[in-house]
C-alpha cells in the first residue's frame, strides 16, 4: 500500500496578452472577408458580421474561447482539455513568414492586423464580408450611419479587401459620420489608391516583421510574422485623439511612433520616399536612434487642396460630427432672427472650443438676411455659412548654419 501523499499537478490554460498603450476614446473598424468574426464572435456577431473587440485583453479572450470550444467539439474533456485551451489557442497564430507553420488558420494575417491595431489603445469593430457558414454577413454593417467609428483599415492587401473598406468609406462620406480609410500600398507604387472621396483616403506603403507573441522558438525569420502597416498607421491616427485632438497631424516622432517592429521589410530610401510622397503616399521610416515611424500625413485630395493632409481632414470630419446634431435641433422652428442667433451661439462654442485646442486660426459665421433673404424662407430653407481657417502641420524644415569667423563679434551681428 503506498504511503499517504499530496499529488499537486499545475495546468496551463492561459494566454497571456501582450500589453499595449492606454486605452485612447477613438474608434476603429477592420473590413474582414473570411471566417475570423464567424469564429471568434459571440452568437449576435455572427449574426450580425459585425465583432466589437474591446481591447488587446478582449481579442486574447476570444481566441481563448474559440479554442475552448474547438477542442470540446473534438471531444476533448477533463483535465486534458484544460491543459490543452491555452497551447491551442496559440497554436492558432502560432504561424511564421512562411506558410505551413504552426497551425494554419484562415484569418491569421486579419488576426495578426486586428492585433497590431488594438496596441495602440482603441477599440475596433471587425465587419465580416461575403457569407460564411452561420452568418448572414456582408458590409453594411460597417456602412451603417448609427454605427460609428474614426478610421477603417485593412485586414488583408488583396483586391477584395480595397473594393470593401472603398465601399465604406464613400458610404460613410455620404452620411453625417465620414471615416477615413487607410489603404495598403508596396513601397515601389506609384499610384495612390482612391475612391470617390479622395479627401478621406490614407494611403501608405510597406509592411514589417514582428514578433510572434504568443509563438515559440528563436527570433529568427521562422518566428516572425510579416503584417501590412495599415493597423499600425490607423493606431497613430486615433492615438491622437488620445494623446491631442483629431487636428493634429499623426506622422512623426510624437505620435508617429509604430510599435512592435523587428524591421520593415523595405525600409524606403530617400529618394523612394520622395516617390512616395509626391505620389500621395506616406512612407514608414525606420531611423536609427529614433525607431520606426509614420513620416507623411497627406490623403488622397490634390496638394492645391488643405484636405490633402491627414489633420486637416479630420479637422472638418469632426466639425461635421459635431455641427449635424446643432443643425437638426434648428429643424421645423421658425426661420427668424431668433433661430439664426441661436444656431450662431451653438456653432461658436465648437468653433472657440476647437480654436483653443489649435485646430483653427480664426473662423466666421454668416446666418443673417444677407444669405437667408425671403425666397429662401418662404422656400422653408435655413442657410448658415462657417469659414475657417485650420491651422497648417510642418512638412518642412530649413534651417541654415552659418560659419563665422571667431574673430567676428557674434552678439552684434546677431
């Protein structure tokens, strides 16, 4: 007979998610054209094809479940099934650069895309396209005006993925909740990529390697996944309005900043960068000593237009936003000097409110007779014209160095 004795077994079920930057009150949405919002999404999502991740912590949880669920429908039980949830969970998108790896799953790189995104603090709404099994899904969802979001990306570079997030976004231009959409370019494109609102398009070139952080093995090009940078870009774009406001620009080295980067797989020299540029797409930079950043702000318009650049864009999607609910408040009132200067008031609170936070230099309302005259009224017609001036973000810096001979008095010639 065996002697008494305390038998202590540890089971390891977690999934430890990385950590990422604090949470910012901006919005993404990722187009998703396979099964992940199917598989990972509660039984409303995958009605719906519409998947609300809440954070980094949420997006591991569902992979955690899903794994959960996969093991149990394979008649896996007991303490094996614990010890099992976790390692198969990782296995998922335990994936390296080259196909095959680790076990392959159809929406690895939209995994790995929606997971690079929520590193920079936002939460994202995933929109399923096309008809999987157990979903009645496809893009209105996402194109929906009561749902609301601040930028939509890329999951994937094919040309399904630009036919649904172009879908989108000249969609939501239409409605009172314009978005942006940022879309993937190679850093040897020299045609932007474009919709019907030019204005509302990011275009932006290059993809990296980084780590696997739920895979195992050495950092070698085995273990490092290669990922498209729209996440990344469309989480500098809403860490401003975390860190600042919509109006500032998101390139640079204050909020520029890409995270979670082993090395591009094209870091584009100086004169491609110019390509790049002049073809109105943004290039991502790795520089030494300073890391890996987003090193352009322009959109899709023409340079002759302010909207070429990414701050100004957002400046007046915000003043949409806000300026809709102000109009539809004056909606079946009488058309008289009272409304007028009630519209006036409200408007001139965003705009002061929007001037001291340096989104505008100055700014004008015209709502009198003079653009209301009585055909317009009688036609039951408000008019109301606001003129601003946004303030303009540096492209360019010159600076000269002069050498002076050190007999000469510096103080006086300066």
């Amino acid at each position: 007979m065996a002697r008494p004795n305390v038998t202590i077994k540890v089971i390891d079920e977690s999934l430890v998610a990385p950590i990422g930057e604090t949470t910012s009150p901006g919005i993404g949405a990722m187009v998703s054209r396979k099964a992940m919002v199917s598989d990972l999404g509660n039984t409303g999502e995958k009605q719906s094809g519409l998947m609300t991740v809440e954070g980094i912590t949420d997006l591991f949880g569902k992979l955690r479940n899903y794994a959960e669920k996969t093991l149990i429908s394979e008649g896996v039980t007991g303490a094996t099934l614990q010890g099992l949830i976790g390692v198969t969970a990782a296995g998922f998108i335990n994936v390296g650069a080259a196909e095959g790896q680790g076990v392959t799953k159809a929406w690895m790189k939209e995994w790995w895309a929606l997971h690079n995104f929520l590193q920079y603090g936002s939460s994202c709404l995933v929109g399923q396209t096309g008809t999987v099994s157990n979903t009645i899904s496809n893009t209105s969802s996402l194109s929906d005006p009561t749902i609301g979001f601040d930028v939509i990306f890329m999951g994937d570079t094919g040309d399904a993925d630009l036919t649904n997030l172009t879908s989108v976004v000249d969609s939501k231009a239409a409605s009172d909740v314009p978005v942006l959409g940022v879309v993937a370019r190679s850093v040897t494109d020299t045609q932007k990529a474009t919709g019907a609102n030019t204005e509302f398009y990011v275009n932006v070139a290059g993809s990296k390697y980084h780590l696997n952080g739920v895979g195992q093995g050495n950092l070698d090009a085995s273990n490092l996944i290669l990922t498209n940078l729209t996440p990344d870009v469309a989480g500098c774009i809403t860490r401003c309005d975390r860190d600042s406001y919509p109006w500032f620009s998101p390139a640079g080295r204050v909020r520029g900043r890409i995270l979670n980067v082993v090395r591009l797989l094209d870091n584009p020299t100086i004169s491609q960068q110019d390509i790049l540029f002049d073809a109105g797409i943004n290039p991502v930079v790795t520089f030494p000593g300073e890391g890996t950043l987003l090193f352009g702000d322009k959109t899709g318009a023409s340079d002759t237009s302010t909207l070429s650049r990414i701050n100004v864009s957002r400046l007046f999607i915000y003043l949409r936003k806000v300026i809709n609910p102000i109009a539809r408040s004056i909606l079946f009132e009488i058309n008289d000097a009272t409304t007028r200067a009630r519209f006036a008031l409200a408007a001139t609170t965003v705009l002061e409110q929007v001037r001291g936070q340096r989104g505008i230099t100055d700014y004008r309302i015209i709502c009198d007779e003079t653009n209301n005259p009585p055909e317009l009224v009688q036609a039951r017609v408000f008019v109301a014209d606001i003129l601003v001036k946004p303030t303009i973000a540096i492209n360019y810096v010159r600076i000269t160095f002069t050498n002076k001979n050190l007999n000469d008095n510096l103080s006086a010639s300066l």
